[in-house]
C-alpha cells in the first residue's frame, strides 16, 4: 500500500501493475499446466478439477418477516422461495411498497425481513 514519503506515486503503480501482472501468469500456469499433462497425470488432473467444483452446501440463517431466526432447511427454503417468487411475479409483494417510495440520494435500500445474520 503507498504511502507519501515513501516513494512516488508512479513507482508504486509501476510495482502495483508488476506485482498484478505476474500473480496473473503464475494463475495461467497453474491452470494450464493439468491441462497440458493430462496424458501424463490424470489424477493431478481430476483433481484440479474436483477443486474447481467444490460448491457452498450451507445457507446462513435468515431473518422471517417476523424477525425470529430461521435455521431451519425447509423454513428457509420457504422463505427464499417466497422472496423470489414476489420478486419476480408481476403481482404485488411485500417489498412492493419499499420500491415505490422515493428514496434520499445515496440512501440505500435494504431488506430487514431478508437479511443474511453473521
């Protein structure tokens, strides 16, 4: 990270773009390189491959309507499904009416009963 005093401004974006550009070549090689020794090392191979597929299998509890924690599988396929199904339906959801008011410059709009609890 620059900082003043320590060197110039253009230095630094110099070394930023170096340091950017190798860390991409390294990234290609790395991913190149099971796919020209395939051949040779099918288990080097399908194993960068399985690493690629590793998929997210968990949804993070959510807040309902009410504000109680949904921990639930079910429940919070039931509440996604019901998110998503007003969102994208020509009728009228409960967050209809957060999109028709008029919203302040910058204000963001959020979703209380859709919020993701860390």
């Amino acid at each position: 990270m620059w900082k003043e005093g320590q060197g110039t401004w253009e230095e630094y974006k110099n070394v930023f773009r170096a340091c950017r550009a190798s860390t991409r070549k390294a990234k290609v090689h790395l991913q190149l390189n099971p796919a020209r020794n395939v051949k040779d090392n099918k288990k080097g191979f399908f194993k960068y491959i399985s690493s690629k597929r590793e998929t997210r299998e968990n949804v993070r509890p959510l807040l309902n309507e009410v504000g109680t924690l949904v921990t639930e599988h079910t429940e919070k396929a039931v509440l996604l499904n019901a998110f998503f199904t007003s969102a994208f339906s020509a009728k009228a959801g409960p967050q209809e009416s957060q999109f028709l008011e008029e919203r302040k410059p910058g204000e963001r709009i959020t979703f209380p009963w859709w919020r993701r609890v860390v």
